[in-house]
C-alpha cells in the first residue's frame, strides 16, 4: 500500500479506503489509486488483512450434492451475489452426512470463513436443539434443524401443492407423487400434495405415493419401471419431488412406450437448467436462486457486522451474535413454468 500511495501521490489511509470499498472517496481520486494499483498489480494479501480486521473476506458454502443440478446452480446464485459484494465464496460438500453437517453447525468452517450458508439435508433437529449458534450461520432451503437457525428458501408446501394443482387443471386424477422419504423436504412436499389432492376431493390412494431412497435420476428411473410394471392402473400423471427424479420418470415412461404428457403428464421442482432440454420438456417449479443467494447474504452480513461490533464492545473479547435472536425464516419467490411434459389439450379419457 505504502508503494501504491506513492505511485498515486497520496496517503496510504487513501489507498486502504479504496481497496476496502469505502464509499467517502471522489470519484478521480478512486480513479487515480485504481490505475497505480492496475499499474503496480497490487494484490490484496487476504491473511494479513484478517489478521488486522478480524475478518476474512470468505463465507462458506455447505451443500449436499455439487453434483447434483439443483445445488450447482445454487452455488452459482451464491457465488454471484457474494461477487457483488466484494467477498469470496468457499464451497464445501457434505455429501448429505448428518455427522458433516453436525460439525459445521458447530463450527467446524469457522477457522477459514466469517460465516456459514449451510444447505442440511438429514441432520436432526433434535441433534441441535439446545444449541445456539455462537457464529455467523443462515441455512438455506426447507430442512430446518431449529428456530434458533435463520432461513431462507421456498415455502416447499405451498410449491407442491402448486404443482399438483396445475396436473388437476389439466384433468388428471392418478397421480403419482414420487419421492416420500424421511427428509423433512420430502415430508412438506408430500404434504402439499395431499393438500391439493384433498381441496379437489380426490382421495388418497397409498399406492400412488411412491417411497425412494435419494432424489436422483436412477432412483427416478426404477421406481417408475416398478410402478409400469404393476398390477395396478396405468396412472394420468407423476409429481416429482425434484427434477432428477422427475428426468428419470421421463426415461422410464418413454422405455416402457408410455407418451408424455397424453398418456402420462409430469411435473417436478427445481426448475434445472436440464429440465428444458429433456423429451419433452419437464414443466417444473422455479424457486428464485438469486432471491434466495441475496436474502441469504443479507442475513449472513448482518450477523458478521453485529459480531464485529460485539467484538469492539465486549472488555473481555466475547462477542455475540447479534442477528440471529429473531431467527427470520424467510420465504423466497417461486413460480410454475409450464412446458410439454404437462401440458394437454384435453383430459386424458
């Protein structure tokens, strides 16, 4: 910074503000400094700045599955609303391991990041309960381990019945829901489901609610080779908890010679970027990823700036985290787009 100041001509406070984004600089002076650092490839040095601030620049990341479609694009979301802020994302896997998730919501990333957007998927409320958090942490999406936690994702009921609803508009009746498990996303959406099924005055049928292990195309694919290959009645449409299991359904559907949507209409959620290229396309539930990176980040900015200021206050050093006492639990926008996987001009006779 000292070399930078003097290829600017100006003070070394003057080039801290400036790299630090501190809005109280004119405009040619912000100028000035950015081309001595362009020029002299000034580069920030993240170690010795935590050292000082206390803080990293980094957030951590945790979601189940990098593979899978659904929490790539997430990541994306993150990463790109991070950027804008001028912070980095770490991104770390859990692999859906609820001894994983465990460590991080007790604050095993908190030695590399200020904070912590965690994606649980099978981590027990009951596991956690007692806990408060004593760092920066939002979770996102529908699993909740505890209220105490702030989070934001889509109100998944709400979502699935949305979904059935639109499969009810188009005359069907049999329809499946494919994807109960012990997840409490599974729970919810199965809920959904149910309630939309209720408020038409179709009954519940048990066998039209089709259990699998994992939300994945394979597990998609063999329960709906099973349930073709049945005793029971060829069904008018398949709700898919999420779009891997909905992509599996349309292969199995088009390899047992089933037409989609005339015979079989399907629906899923996530809205993958995939789910427009399938045959035909998959008509899907699209949460709002940015909507949910931004009001994450927001959360997550709030509770590191009321650390820090614990920070200065506390004699002792102790700090509190100050944002998390009301424990928002934010739902984020969604919405139905409708493709050829659903869409009918006629009910099915």
């Amino acid at each position: 910074m000292r070399d930078v100041a003097e290829h600017a001509g100006v003070s070394v406070r003057t080039v801290s503000n400036v790299v630090s984004g501190y809005e109280h600089v004119s405009p040619d002076t912000r100028a000035k400094v950015q081309r001595s650092l362009d020029e002299l490839g000034y580069r920030m040095d993240y170690l010795a700045r935590g050292l000082r601030s206390g803080r990293t620049g980094f957030i951590a990341l945790a979601v189940p599955f990098l593979a899978e479609p659904y929490f790539a694009e997430l990541a994306q979301a993150v990463i790109r609303a991070a950027g804008r802020r001028g912070i980095t994302v770490l991104v770390e896997s859990t692999a859906g391991d609820s001894g994983v998730e465990r460590q991080i919501i007790e604050g095993g990333l908190t030695n590399v990041a200020d904070g912590v957007l965690l994606s649980a998927l099978t981590l027990p409320a009951g596991d956690v309960a007692a806990k408060k958090p004593d760092f920066p942490l939002v979770m996102l999406g529908e699993h909740s381990v505890g209220d105490q936690f702030p989070r934001v994702g889509i109100d998944n009921v709400a979502a699935a019945r949305t979904a059935v609803e639109h499969l009810l508009e188009q005359g069907c009746r049999w329809i499946v829901a494919l994807g109960r498990n012990g997840s409490e996303n599974g729970r919810q959406r199965t809920e959904g489901y149910e309630q939309a099924m209720s408020a038409a005055r179709v009954r519940r049928v048990n066998w039209l609610v089709v259990p699998v292990e994992d939300w994945t195309r394979d597990q998609g694919y063999a329960a709906v080779r099973e349930l073709l290959e049945g005793d029971g009645p060829l069904p008018d449409a398949i709700f898919a908890f999420n779009d891997a299991l909905a992509v599996g359904a349309l292969r199995a559907l088009d390899a047992s010679g089933v037409r989609v949507p005339e015979d079989v209409a399907v629906v899923g959620i996530d809205a993958i970027q995939e789910s427009a290229y399938t045959h035909p396309p998959l008509t899907s539930i699209a949460p709002d990823l940015d909507a949910i990176a931004e009001r994450a980040l927001a959360l997550l900015e709030e509770q590191i700036q009321s650390r820090g200021a614990s920070e200065e206050a506390a004699p002792d050093g102790e700090a509190q985290v100050g944002a998390v006492v009301a424990a928002p639990q934010e739902p984020t926008p969604y919405r139905l787009v409708v493709r050829e996987s659903s869409r009918r001009e006629a009910p099915r006779e």
